[in-house]
C-alpha cells in the first residue's frame, strides 16, 4: 500500500496537481486495494468456515453388512429358489422352472431401475399414501454420495431390487408345468408394476404412508413379499386351471436332495432377508437373525413331529416345508420379536401351513403345483397378523405401536386384508391382459412333452 502512493506522488501528473487531484487518485486507490485485501480475508474466513463443517459419510460398518445382506437375498433366489423350486417338479420340467427364476431376475432388476424404485421409495405428494413419484426414474439424483439413513443410497437401492425378484419369482411355484413362457413374463411385469410397488409403498415408503399412518409392524415383508405373492398364486393356479392328471395321477418332486439343498440355502439366504431389514450391524439385526432362526428351527420340527405322529415317518419333504413356513412367518415380526415369541410363531406356521397345504388344498381340489399359497400366502397372513402379538413386551418383543395387543392385531389384520385384495385384483386383470396378448396355458400336447423340451428346447437329463 505504501509503495503504490509513493508511486503516485513521483507521478507528473500528480507533481503539478497537487491542490485537487492528487488527494482524490491516492484515495480512490486506497480504498480499492483495502476493499480487494477485505475480500481475500472474507474468502479466507469462509473457505475455513466450509472446511469445518461436517461431512456426512457412510457408516463402513452398515455399509459393509449391506453388501452381505444384499448377497444373501439375491442368493435366495439364484440359486436357492430355484434349487428348491427345480428338485419340487417332475423332471421334464426343472430347467422351465430354472429358467423362470432367472427371468425374474434380469427383467425385475431392469424394470425397478427404470421405474420400480421412483415409485416404491419416492415421496407421492397427495398420492403418498398409496404410491410414491417419478422423481427417481432411472434412478435420477443417485450418486456415490447420496445416501438413505447410514448406507449409500446405491446400496439400498440394490438391497430392495432382490425383494422386486425374489417376490415375482416365488409365484411362479403355483404355476410352474403348465405356463407359457412368454405369458408368464408379462403377467409379472404387469403384477410388479401394479402390485408389488403400491404395497411395497404402502409399508415401507416412509412418513404418510398408508401402513404407517396405520401403525402397521410388518419388519421385512410378510405383506409385501408373502401375502402379496401367495394370493397372486392362489390366483393364477386357478385362472390357468390344474395340470393334466391332477389330482388322479401322482405327480412326485423328481429329486428331492435338489429341494433339501434349495432350502439349505433359502435358510442361511433368510438371515440377509430379515436382519439386513435393520438396514444397519446393530442390535435389531443380531436379534431378527437370531428369531430367524429359531422360528425356522420350531416350524421345521413341528412339522417333523405332525408327520411322526401322523405316518410314523418323517419326510425330506416335510421338513424342509416346515422351515420355509417358520421362515415365511417370522419374516413380518423378525425386528420386533424375542426368542420366545419367534419358537411360538413357528410352532403356529408348522401346524397352520401344514394344513393348509395338506387339507385345504385337497377339499378344494386347486392345484397349487408348489403350495406357493399354502405356505407362503397362509404363512404370510400367519405371520403378520401375529406379529401385534409376538411384538409385545410380554412375549419378549419390543414393543408394539399401539396402546393393546388386540389393536396392533387389528390394524395387522387389516393390512392383510387389503394386501389379499389388492393383490386378487390386480391378479385378475394381469392374467387376463397377458392370455389376451401372448397366452398363458400351453396345449395339452405341449404340456405333456414337457415345458423344458417345448420352451426352451433343453432336456436337463439326457437318458441314454
């Protein structure tokens, strides 16, 4: 500053105006080069302000148990659900049902970018209650750095694409021997889209949303995933009518071991399922992997015990079905119950499920191939509406939302209920849209050559 009025003063100009002039240039540049020196010093100040605000970061320990988690649940479905589904059928049709799963795979993921993710988990405005915005279509605005509670945004995204296919996928149990391919690819677009995303909403999609104006617990899915699938199975069996023979001719699982290890792998996959719910490694995710399991553990031997008592011989079969009942029916209240709330729940899904699919079925002769009702639609409707009772502290749970148990059963029990309709609803339409455009049963012919060889031209076996 000194230098630059020294400067000036040597100035001609300033030699000779000295009266006037000469005081006026040196202030001007005065004030210039102090407003230039108070402005590097506010853009100091505020360069240091901003590096000490805080930056919100991602919990590395969430983040990481996410990744595991969503690994668990897509491998329930590649290959857990498939396995368990592909050794359940006769052996002229195992890759059809193979095949199917892996569908559900690629085309599910592809369609809850493009829209299934905007819809589920966005803010609907005056529509919150039941759907959410397309304000994420194509998953708009996701970055690395966005982030949904403690985990990465992208991450949380990915952890609920595996519900979207592991629901669709589960119907295709009811179904399976007798569907067209094409058919059934267009039925579960359209259940996806008008099914499963509204109910997904409805319970998980935040503040206003219908289930939680209501005060409803359902933890990791026993509408969204169980009921929702179970009634479009129900559904769908009795659209497309039961497959040739039923129920005169035996219609045997072709290889058992296939279906025991599907199950293995549905089990371990479920801990993924439940506790990844929490969204997070804490407490409420070591306690539902913990009731997870033990409900699956008391399903699996109730059911053992009904068959001991019943055939004096417990099957491969019966088990494994157990324990994908106590998984079904946990799956609701896994983040609200205790140990012993979970061994009653799965006690009550083993003996519920078991008639179900043994009783009911049989008195109203439907053919659901793969008891996707019996035991995932019965299962789920078990699960939920128990849930108000499994959470409550004198159980061991938690701790429920409502000031009764008889409440919380209420409002649990009309969650169901709606799910059931919904789902029937949207079932109808879908399957009469897609026997409309590409069909849905096969011909006789076709179904008794077998979908493998009729579908996708494949034999899983070659018998020489």
């Amino acid at each position: 500053m000194r230098s630059v009025r020294a400067w000036l003063s040597s100035c001609a100009f300033f030699r000779v105006s000295r009266g006037f002039w000469r005081p006026l240039a040196v202030g001007i540049v005065s004030l210039w080069m102090a407003g230039g020196a108070a402005a590097s010093i506010a853009r100091g100040e505020d360069a240091v302000e901003g590096s000490m605000m805080p930056v919100v970061s991602p919990d590395g320990g969430d983040t990481a148990w996410m990744i595991v988690a969503t690994s668990l649940v897509l491998f329930m479905t590649l290959p857990g659900l498939s396995l368990f589904y592909g050794g359940l059928v006769r052996s002229k049709n195992v890759l059809s049902v193979l095949v199917q799963c892996l569908a559900m795979a690629g085309v599910m993921s592809l369609l809850w970018v493009a829209y299934g993710y905007s819809l589920a988990f966005g803010d609907g405005g005056s529509l919150q209650a039941i759907i959410g915005s397309a304000d994420k279509l194509f998953l708009q605005g996701v970055t690395p750095e966005s982030l949904s509670g403690t985990i990465p945004e992208p991450l949380f995204v990915a952890f609920q694409m595996t519900f979207a296919i592991i629901t669709p996928a589960l119907i295709v149990g009811a179904f399976a021997e007798r569907m067209r391919f094409g058919g059934m690819l267009l039925f579960s677009a359209l259940w996806f889209t008008f099914s499963y995303l509204p109910i997904c909403h409805m319970a998980w999609g935040g503040e206003g949303s219908l289930f939680h104006r209501w005060g409803v617990l359902d933890f990791a899915g026993g509408t969204v995933v169980h009921v929702n699938a179970g009634v479009a199975g129900l559904v769908t069996c009795l659209m497309v009518g039961p497959r040739r023979g039923f129920p005169r001719e035996p219609m045997r699982p072709h290889n058992l071991p296939l279906a025991v290890m599907g199950t293995g792998m549905l089990w371990v996959g479920w801990f993924g399922f439940n506790a990844g719910s929490a969204l997070g490694a804490n407490g409420q995710a070591a306690m539902a992997l913990l009731v997870t399991h033990l409900a699956a553990a008391a399903a699996a031997t109730t059911w053992m015990a009904i068959e001991l008592f019943t055939h004096r011989k417990a099957s491969a079969l019966g088990v494994a079905t157990g324990a994908v009942a106590g998984l079904v029916a946990i799956t609701p209240a896994s983040g609200n119950a205790g140990p012993l709330g979970a061994i009653g729940l799965g006690v009550v899904s083993a003996l519920v499920c078991y008639w179900s699919a043994t009783s009911l079925k049989h008195r109203f002769r439907y053919d659901d191939s793969l008891d996707v009702f019996g035991v995932h639609g019965v299962g789920g409707v078990v699960g939920a509406v128990l849930t108000g009772v499994v959470a409550a502290p004198a159980w061991g749970g938690s701790g429920i939302l409502h000031d009764s148990i008889a409440s919380q059963v209420w409002w649990q029990t009309a969650s169901v209920l709606l799910t059931a309709v919904w789902s029937g609803v949207v079932s109808v339409i879908a399957f009469a849209i897609a026997k409309r455009v590409a069909g849905m049963r096969v011909s006789p012919e076709t179904e008794q050559m077998g979908l493998d060889l009729s579908e996708h031209q494949e034999q899983a076996y070659e018998i020489v």
